[in-house]
C-alpha cells in the first residue's frame, strides 16, 4: 500500500509523520527507512541556510527507477466518445 502511494504521488512534499498518519501506520519512520535502504525510494531535502530548518521541513520522495512509475503507478485513461 505505501509503494503505490509512493508511485502515484512522486515528488511531493512529506514528512515522516504525515506520510504514516495518512497510510495509518503505527511506525513513522522505520516502514519508509527500509524502502530507502533497498535503494526504491530517495528523500531530498528542502533548501534552506540553517541546517536545523531543513532537517525539520517535509522531503520530496523519488522512486530511484522511474521504469517503476510505468510499470506500477495506477494509469487515468481517457474514453473517448465517438
């Protein structure tokens, strides 16, 4: 369930906490540490000067194979009328 969440939601801003109060996970953190472990996903860190503001503010999330995206993401397809 937190894969194809992921997959369907790359590039947006998360934080920890936020991602496990929408996915009702117990664990903030250790669920996506062993996503990041395996190399699926990356975090990248908000620019800021103050090295504390930018541990404290969301990360954008990125799948490490986009081939991931493609073969996983749910597909919106439009019906055409004739």
């Amino acid at each position: 369930m937190l894969g194809s969440y992921l997959l369907n939601n790359i590039g947006n801003l998360y934080s920890h906490r936020r991602l496990a109060n929408i996915l009702g996970f117990r664990s903030d953190i250790t669920t996506l540490r062993y996503l990041e472990e395996t190399y699926l996903i990356f975090f990248l860190l908000c620019y800021s000067h103050k090295s504390g503001e930018r541990v404290k503010l969301p990360k954008k999330i990125y799948i490490i194979d986009n081939g991931f995206i493609l073969a996983k993401a749910v597909q919106f397809c439009q019906i055409r009328k004739n």
